[in-house]
C-alpha cells in the first residue's frame, strides 16, 4: 500500500531508529517532517523507498506517543503529541491522559483539535514550533486558525469561561491568589483566542473583552496585586498584533484600574506601539468615537468638546465656568471623576486617530474615510476630491459627495498652493490633527540621484541611541538594537526597518560610535549610535531612489529628519566637537525649512517683529545689548558681533497668544521663546545669560 505523503515523511524520520529511544527525533524534527510533507502535497520532496502497510505506521506512532508522553506525563509539545495520537489511532487514550493535568480551557481548546484530521494538527504544530523558535509573530497561525472547523466557536467560549472565572474571584467563590487566577498554557491559549477574534473583529468581543480586562487588572481585595498580570499582557500583545478602537479603551481602562505601581508604565511603553499598529489597520481605526459630551449634571451641564482640542468644561446656562461648580463637587463626585477620566479618554483616542489618518495619507489604496462622516476632526484637515479622472480639487473639510476622495498631500501639490494652504490654517488659526500644511517634502537629490540605490542624506549623524530607539520604534521601525547587552541580541552593527505601501521596505543602517559606551554601575550601555544609508527595498532587493514612489520617499526621509532633529547629539552644547558646531549652525535639512517657512509668517505679528529679520539660517534678533542669531535647526544662538555661543537651555513660553500651526517637537516654539528673551535682553536676570552677554 501506498502511504501518503505525510506517512512517508513520519517513517522517515523515525525508520530504522525503533530499538533506539535515545536517537529518536525530537519533537522539532516532528513537526518539521510532518509540516512540510503537507507542504509537499504530491510526496515529491520525501523518498520513494518507504512504502509500508498502516499497521507498521500505527506502531512506530505509537512508540512515539511513549516517547513524547513517558508515563503519560505532560507533554513538552501538546500539538506534536496529537499528531502522533492521530496516526496511531490513540486519541481517546491521549485525551483521557491529558484531561488529568489540563484545566478546562486548555481540555476545550484540546477537543476542537481532536476532531481535526491529522494534516491540519501537523500544519498547527509546524506553526507553534516556528514561532516559538524565532519568535515570529502569530499573525500568519492566526488568520489561518479562522479557517478551521470549530476553533471561532472554542475563542469565544474559552474568553467567556476566562470572564467568569474572573467574575466568580471577584464574588468569593474562588479564593484568590495573585497572579494564579489562570496557568501559563491558559494564557496561551487566551492569547489565540483573543488575537483570533480582534483578527476576525467579532462584534461580541468588546464588551467581553472590557470584562476581561477589567476584572484581570485589580484584586478584589485592596491589594496591589492582580488576578493575572501575564494575561493582561499576554492581551496586550494581542491587541498589538490586531488593534481595534475597542480593545485600546478597555486596556486604557484597566490601565486606569490597577493598583501596581509597575503595570500602568508597561502598558503606557505597550501603547505608543499599539497606536502604531492601528494606524496600519485603517479598517477599523475610524471607529474612533468623536468624543462630544453634552451631559446634565443637576442645575449645570458638562461639555467635552473637540474642537482643535480636547476640554471638558462647566456650564450654567450659556455662563461658561471657570471650574467644577461646588454643588456638582460636593452632589456629585462620583460622576465629576467619571467625566474627567472620559476627557482624558477621548484625549488618547484623538491623539490615536490623528496618528492613524497621518499613517493613511501615504498609501495607495484611500482608506474608509467615510465612516469619519460628521467628525469634527475632519473639519480641520484638507482633502481632495477627484472631480473628473485624474483631476482632484481640495477643499477643507469632508463633504460627502459620490467621487473618490483622499487627504491633501503637500508632495502632490504646487508650491503655490502649498503656500496658499498654509495662509488659511494661519489665518484661520486651524490646529490640524497632525502636520499637513506645513508638513515637510522631501524630493530626490542630484546627490541620491547619483547614488542611485540608496540616500546619505542623513548619514553620519551621531544620534542619543535611547531616544533614537524610541522614536523610531514608535513610528514603526523595528530591528533597532545595539550592544551585546541588547536582549533582542544587538551588536556594534543594526538595521532599523519599515514596511510602507505598495509592499515597499526602508530600511537604515546603524552602527556603534567609538564613543558610544558609558558605564552605569551595572554594565556597559550604548549611548551615541551613528546613521548610516537608508535603502527601499521590495523583497530583499534595493529599488533605484527613482522609482520608488515620491509620497512614500517623502514620508520615509521625513521619519529620519524627525529622528536627527530630535536625537542628534548637535542640539547638546556638550556634545561632539565638530559635529556639534556643524549641525548646530550649518545648512538647514527640510523640517527647519518648514521651520523658517512658519516664522516668517508669524514674526509679522508679534511686538518684536521690528527687531527681527529671517536670513538662509537664523532668526537674526536685534536687543538692546547684542544681536543674536538664533539657528533655525537647532535653536543654537550665535551672538555678533564675534559668533560667541549663548547658551540658553530653556525660556519662557512664547506670547500667550500667539497661534502656532504644529509643535511636533517644540522647536518652533523654543526659538520664538527665545526671540522674545531676547529682543528684551537689558531686563534679563539670569545671572547664567547675564554673564554670558557681559563677557
């Protein structure tokens, strides 16, 4: 008889080696074979000389349950064992073995897998041993786990059966005991569960996931433990890997619950990462709430309103008030504290949104822009209308009509109209959800165009490797780790990646400076990281510079100004010498230009704009005791007539009413903070500037 292709590959890999248990195959060899003779599917990639009767096949399988089941102990890989059970016709007695050390959501989610046909149990355990050996995401194990029989059904029902024993801890019926509400392969499981069903985005899991969360988060005692602090993050990560609007606010929800000091600042790193994600999965990001409130509160009314931004404020009749009334305080806290933690609430979700429709105005595909019909966010954003094929008009606000319709991009437009854009948010002092009329546009170089493949643009910058890290893991670059004291298993070398539209990849290159380590009573941390070459590439080979999409090379190359600008070591007076006075007040790259581009507009209608004048580089501020030029880049000042250096770490804030159009890293209003110290410098009192003008 002619076995399979999937018998052949099992006989493989155990023939011959029977009498010999210490030579078996492991259980990663298993699920290997096993895997790829599916993969296979004509038995092409296995030998043609193992042909065998389906008895001699039970046998060795069984021989290799014993193996992987000694004395019916728990096995080190439960996927794999049920392959084997498969094969040798022993899944009643491989059940009835594992019922006795398994809780019931783990036995359930064993049942579903039982009434599997061997193939598909082989194809389950492949996955789990690949992730497990390369931490791969569960994304691809996912999306096919929607697909087999019975395993939608057994999430729901294994998420119901974790919310009510939670639910029956919080009510006495089971004593509690931090930490041990749910075993290590229950989270597990739950983790499937819940990513499967945030995947498929199941209408019935917001609220049992709410639940959930809720009820996992704080002891029902006043402990500051938690029921289970691994399944808050085992969800957590869940949620990463498939966001939903939902899912944030019941994790920013048991965020706010818990009592642990530590949980809230893990959840706070975990957030910055899931907003990233959800901006990658428009589908389901413009559910987004528009967060108006209009609510009685006896004799007054709250209002959260969010327009340009959030505010929950107090009124009686048309009186707005300056606070809290007292009667409110005093009638009805309970709902005071309510109203203020769904103001901050609907802080996070706008902030989530915006970071969502930026992500969404570089693809190729328009995303579902209609479901933010009626959202106030939209009023402030330009968009464009394709009034006839290939024609678009912009307009400012979302009308509905039936043409297809996208986000005004500066990349895409004239600069007159890039200029007559930037007037109107001016004039109408507009505060965009995120940088778009000022938003920078970077055109390919005759320098790129000469390197062809790759951009030194911003190359050879040296970068505080911390913040660079950070940043650029919140805008959605991975692989960033260096030092051998890295857990990820950083080295001297690293290259940060992202993955863009039309299945284009950036990457950028690092490396460690020769002074990058300091030593901090612990071991030995990177602190200064130099920028290498930035690269497009599809698949693993380079694109030319010239064909890749100019919006997506516009966005990837404003990602790395916005890494230098904010990390570089030339913002530091302390920092390195030639690079410090080189970056510090040379030649500006386009955020500053934007930078310059905005000041010029708003000078004019400050009371020092008789004292200032714009050059290429510098804010040039006339005081009554020197004259100072204030770089654009990096808000360094340079004082005439000898370009002495001023240091000024920090200033005043800028007029109170003066409009800024952006403030992404607060440049904008550092320099005018300092034009206004300036511009007054007889009535400084800082005796560390003092002495400085005076020498």
């Amino acid at each position: 008889m002619h076995l399979s292709p999937l018998a052949q590959r099992l006989l493989n890999l155990i023939d011959g080696t029977a009498n010999d248990p210490t030579y078996w195959p492991d259980v990663s060899q298993l699920s290997t074979g096993l895997g790829a003779s599916v993969r296979a599917g004509d038995g092409s990639s296995i030998s043609a000389r193992y042909v065998v009767d389906e008895q001699r096949l039970a046998v060795a399988a069984r021989e290799l349950v014993g193996f992987l089941m000694p004395d019916g102990k728990r096995p080190y890989e439960p996927f794999s064992v049920l392959v084997a059970a498969g094969l040798a016709g022993m899944d009643a007695e491989v059940g009835a073995q594992l019922t006795e050390e398994r809780g019931p959501i783990a036995l359930a989610e064993m049942k579903v897998l039982l009434g599997w046909d061997v193939e598909r149990r082989a194809l389950l355990a492949e996955a789990m041993r690949e992730r497990s050996e390369h931490a791969a995401p569960l994304s691809g194990v996912i999306e096919w786990l929607s697909g087999q029989p019975g395993y939608l059904d057994f999430a729901r029902t294994a998420l119901e059966a974790a919310e009510a024993r939670v639910a029956a801890i919080h009510a006495g019926e089971i004593p509690y005991r931090a930490e041990k509400a749910f075993e290590d392969g229950e989270k597990e499981i739950l983790g499937r569960a819940v990513r499967l069903a945030l995947f498929r985005d199941e209408p019935w899991l917001p609220e049992l996931l709410d639940r959930l969360l809720r009820g996992i988060a704080v002891a029902p005692t006043q402990a500051k433990t938690l029921p289970s602090q691994g399944l808050l993050f085992e969800i957590a990560r869940a949620v990463q890997d498939h966001p939903t609007p939902e899912a944030i606010s019941a994790l920013r929800a048991a965020r706010q619950a818990t009592r642990h000091a530590g949980v809230p600042k893990q959840l706070d790193r975990m957030f910055k990462r899931i907003e990233a994600a959800l901006a990658n999965r428009l589908e389901v990001a413009f559910r987004i709430p528009d967060g108006r409130v209009r609510q009685a509160v006896g004799e007054h009314t709250a209002v959260i309103s969010t327009d340009g931004k959030v505010e929950l404020s107090w009124w009686h009749g048309d009186r707005k008030l300056k606070a809290v009334p007292a009667a409110v305080k005093r009638e009805h806290p309970e709902e005071v504290k309510r109203l203020r933690e769904l103001a901050k609430q609907t802080l996070q979700q706008q902030a989530t949104l915006s970071r969502a429709l930026e992500a969404g105005c570089a693809g190729e595909t328009a995303p579902p822009y209609r479901q933010l019909e009626g959202h106030p966010v939209t009023d402030r954003l330009i968009w464009e209308f394709e009034v006839s094929p290939g024609v678009w008009r912009s307009e400012l606000g979302l009308t509905v009509p039936d043409v297809p319709v996208r986000l005004w991009h500066p990349a895409r437009a004239s600069v007159e109209e890039v200029r007559a854009w930037r007037e109107v948010v001016q004039g109408k002092e507009l505060r965009q959800p995120y940088k778009q009329a000022f938003r920078e546009v970077y055109l390919l170089t005759p320098a790129e165009e000469e390197t062809r493949d790759h951009s030194r643009r911003f190359s050879n910058h040296l970068l505080r490797y911390g913040q660079a890290k950070a940043l650029l893991t919140d805008r959605g670059w991975t692989g960033m780790s260096l030092g051998h004291w890295d857990p990820a298993g950083g080295s001297d070398e690293c290259t940060a990646a992202k993955k863009l539209p039309g299945g284009l990849t950036a990457t950028w290159d690092f490396h460690l400076d020769e002074h990058s380590y300091e030593r901090d009573g612990y071991g030995t941390t990177v602190s200064i990281c130099v920028s290498g070459d930035i690269r497009f590439l599809a698949g693993i080979s380079p694109v030319p510079l010239a064909e890749v999409p100019p919006l997506v090379l516009s966005e990837a190359l404003r990602d790395a100004d916005l890494a230098v600008g904010v990390t570089s070591t030339g913002l530091d007076p302390n920092g390195h010498g030639d690079y410090w006075q080189s970056y510090s007040f040379g030649d500006l790259a386009e955020s500053a230009q934007v930078r310059r581009d905005a000041l010029s507009r708003l000078i004019g209608r400050t009371t020092i704009a008789d004292r200032c004048v714009m050059t290429d580089r510098f804010l040039v501020v006339r005081g009554d005791l020197r004259t100072y030029k204030i770089h654009l880049g990096s808000a360094n000042i340079l004082m005439e007539p000898n370009d002495a250096y001023l240091c000024i770490v920090s200033a005043r804030d800028p007029h109170p009413g003066l409009f800024l159009p952006f403030e992404e890293d607060g440049r904008l209003a550092l320099i005018l903070s300092k034009a206004f110290l300036l511009a007054n410098d007889t009535a400084i009192t800082d005796p560390s500037i003092t002495r400085q003008l005076r020498a």
